[in-house]
C-alpha cells in the first residue's frame, strides 16, 4: 500500500506526462467534464458549499481501465467554467487502499464531510468494504476520519455508495447493496450524531426482475414526494427498455423515516441514451435540485473507445435541474448553459428538410406550435434522431463502437414532439425532448472534420429551428499548483 504523498507525486507525474495528448485529441470535450488523464467515471461528493459548486469524481490518472480510484475534483462559481483542482482523496489507508469509492457531501459544522467507500481486498483476494469518512475546513483538503459503518449482516460485500442527508433534525444514509440471496437493494441508516449509525433495513427492494445489485441510491423529496433514484445491475431487456448494460432509474412515494421503509410506484429510466449512469443530485442555494451523472456505462464497450489511445475515457454530464411533472421526473439543462452560447449561427423555418454546417461544439433548439407528423435530425453523418407520430416511438441510431453495425436507443411519445434541445460537444449528444420529459445521453466518435446537420420534418406544423455555436474552452487543467502548494 502506498502512502498519500507518493500516491499524489505519481498521479501528478502522469498526468504531466499525459495531458498534452490527451488535449491534442479531437474528440476533447469542450465544455463537459473530463478527466486530464486516464479514466473517469461516478460523480462523488456533488455540492454547492460557501458558494462554490464542487465536483469530486471517481477517477484512475495512471491508465483508462479500473482499479484503485482516486477522489478528483473540479470546481466552478458558474457551473459552466471549470477548474481542476487537487486531487482529493487517494487509497492510501488500510480501510480504502484498493479505491476510494464513490459517495456524498454534506454541509455540517462549517466543514464540507463526504461519506465514501473505502474498497478493500484482503490476503485471499475477498472484498471487504468499509464507509469511511473524511473532513476539510476550505474544500480542497481533506482529513480522513476512518471508518464510520461496518457491513451488516444480511449483505455480500457489494455494499457501497453512502448518500447522507438530513431529515427533521436526524441524518440519514443509504447505500446501494446485495443482499445474501444475490438481489439488489437500498439499505438505511439513521444517526443523532453523523458518528453513531443505526440501520433500519432495506428502504427499497429487493423488487423481482430488477437486477442483482443496486448501485449510487440518491434519496430526496421533490414537490412533496420522495424520489429514490439507482442504478440496477442485471436488469433483462424488455423491448425498447433496459437496453444498455446497467441500467439508471426511479421510483416515486414515500419514505416512511420511522419504520425505514419507502412505498413507491415502478422503476422508470431516467435516460433513454447509450452513455448514462450513477448519477447523483443535490441541492444549490437557489433551491434547485440539480443532477449530474456519468456519460458511460460499466462493463459496456469501453476499450473501442477512441479516445483511449489519446490516454483518457469518459466524461460528466451537464448538469440539469430536476422537476417532478405528471408523476415524473423531468430533467432540464440549467438555465446557466444559455452562458455557453458564443455566436448565434442561424435561427429559420424549416418547410420539408434543411442542411447546414455547423460548429462541432454547438446548442439546437426545434420548436413547434403543435406536435411533428414525423421529424428527423441527422448529425455530421453519424447520428439520427427520428421520430414517428404514427407509431409513437422517438428513436436514436448510431454506429457500434465495436461492430459498426447500427444499434438503436428508443423511448414512447405518444404525445408527438413539441421541443427539441440539443448539446453537442466533440464527442457527446445531450437531447431533452419536450423540456426535459425524456433525455438521451450519448457519446459520439463521428468523423472530427464532418460538420454537416440534416434536418427534415412532415406535416402541418411549423418548425423553427435555431442554432447556437458554444463555448469550447470551459474546463481549465492546470497542475501547477497539485504538489507542494
């Protein structure tokens, strides 16, 4: 096991010797998260704390495969402009020396405190796993505290991914499990004092059918309802559902805190794209509830991806803001993005098909008085969104990133579209359609010098359609200041 310091040294070493090629690659993001070097993916620790926005970030800065991941970290004062700052947390203790895994911030006694996985592998290769704590007074340095919760019984190791809250003046904690039967749960935690845990059992599952692990549960109360938010693993396709490897979903009720039980309704996906995974949410002072989550998926196609020759993989979502609307969860990007829009490129009517160039780091909007007959966007030769309003279905086609052959991500519109906003970035589609009642996240590796959007539609309705060229120089990687500062 390697201490703090050496851990620090080597992880600023690759990164020195990295980042330049990775900088270089054209598929870069410009305005998404990304790591400098290496591989990144669950969002950790995600907090507005004395009016800076802080995200933490599970993160591998010596290859793009998995292993022992470190706490990264970014900050930012807008949640456009992004600053990497030092890296946070390394597994350099007996209670996380092979990764410190994901968890969650909170704000208490004018310290910023994040609960985390502290993975372990024992002498006979078992896993163990530990949630620990750790402190800092300026959100930047943290001191480890140890381990606050032991595995109970009634779970196998996987047990992870502590997400802390406060309810009527009581702290609350839940963490994704499996149970000794090999099914996915949440288990519940209740504390006076964030030092002493009681657990109170499963607050959801084990459901049939809905996987063997339940991974990053994110509990909150939204509009008077509560919304538990995870990520199943080893959810069968069912149709167009569930058609990634792991899924992302929610259920909607209400916890009952004395009892540690919530009743909720279905398990609804809460992306319909290729890439999306562990979110987690907070809230900022503005009282918005605000996600971020991975644009990735474990286990999914990630050594086809061509960035890893550039020495990094995967990137963060844009952050959205939560609403609950018709008994659903709508995501909406915040209103802060409109500060990524750097030139208006175009804004017409679209008649029966258009086409035009536009930027690689670009904002669309389609807009109708009424609902599309039939819509399709075709983007830089690579990506096509269509929709039908006869057969009801708004579906995403791409190449494979192994095969090449065309795979398909689809979700129900019986309602037609009325609004259509897209983010694209390098190598990333953002689309929330209808103000957010469903989103499709995805990467895309098209051709870097292709530049061209189709756009055509069918019916009665008017289409306006407006594009804006963004901002692409949003995340800022300096080093100088991670060793000896």
């Amino acid at each position: 096991m390697m201490n703090d310091k050496d851990l620090r040294q080597q992880a600023y070493q690759a990164v020195e010797k990295s980042l330049k090629t990775a900088q270089q690659d054209p598929y870069r993001q410009g305005f998404h998260m990304t790591p400098p070097v290496g591989l990144l993916n669950d969002p950790n620790g995600w907090i507005q704390w004395q009016g800076k926005y802080h995200m933490y970030f599970q993160w591998m800065p010596f290859h793009t495969g998995h292993g022992a991941k470190l706490w990264g970290h970014y900050s930012s004062d807008n949640l456009v402009d992004w600053k990497l700052e030092p890296i946070a947390l390394t597994p350099s203790d007996w209670f996380d020396k092979n990764g410190c895994y994901s968890g969650s911030s909170i704000d208490h006694d004018n310290k910023l405190k994040v609960f985390y996985t502290g993975n372990v592998r024992n002498d006979k290769g078992d896993r163990e796993t530990y949630q620990c704590l750790a402190e800092s007074d300026n959100g930047i340095d943290f001191i480890k505290k140890g381990v606050q919760v032991e595995l109970p019984e009634g779970y196998t190791a996987h047990f992870r991914d502590p997400k802390v809250w406060n309810h009527d003046g009581k702290w609350y904690m839940v963490i994704g499990a499996q149970t000794l039967e090999k099914e996915g749960t949440v288990a519940f935690f209740e504390s006076d004092n964030l030092e002493e845990w009681t657990h109170k059992g499963e607050l959801a599952g084990p459901v049939d059918g809905l996987g063997y692990m339940w991974e990053c549960p994110d509990a909150f109360q939204l509009d008077g309802k509560d919304v538990l938010i995870f990520s199943p693993q080893g959810v069968k396709a069912q149709g167009i559902d569930f058609n990634n490897q792991y899924q992302t979903g929610y259920v909607i009720g209400k916890i009952d805190y004395e009892n540690g039980k919530m009743e909720h309704g279905g398990f609804t996906e809460l992306d319909r794209g290729f890439e999306f995974y562990a979110p987690q949410s907070m809230v900022d002072e503005k009282g918005r509830r605000l996600l971020v989550g991975w644009m990735g998926v474990p286990d999914q196609g990630e050594e086809h991806h061509p960035t890893i020759k550039h020495h990094w993989i995967h990137n963060l979502t844009l952050p959205r803001e939560l609403r609950l609307e018709q008994g659903n969860l709508y995501q909406l990007p915040v209103e802060e993005m409109k500060q990524l829009r750097e030139e208006k490129l175009f804004e017409q009517a679209v008649g029966s098909e258009i086409s035009h160039d536009i930027a690689r780091t670009s904002e669309l909007i389609i807009e109708t008085e009424g609902s599309l007959d039939h819509l399709e966007l075709k983007l830089f030769d690579f990506l096509t969104m269509s929709y039908s309003k006869e057969e009801g279905y708004l579906t995403l086609e791409r190449p494979n990133l192994a095969s090449e052959e065309t795979e398909r991500r689809s979700c129900r519109l019986i309602e037609g579209v009325k609004h259509v906003q897209v983010f694209i970035d390098r190598s990333s589609v953002e689309i929330f359609i209808n103000k957010g009642k469903e989103v499709f996240t995805t990467r895309m590796f098209a051709d870097p010098e292709k530049r061209l959007l189709k756009v055509k539609q069918k019916g009665k309705e008017q289409l306006k359609l407006t594009a804006w060229k963004l901002k692409d120089n949003c995340i800022q990687q300096d080093i100088s200041n991670w060793y000896n500062k």
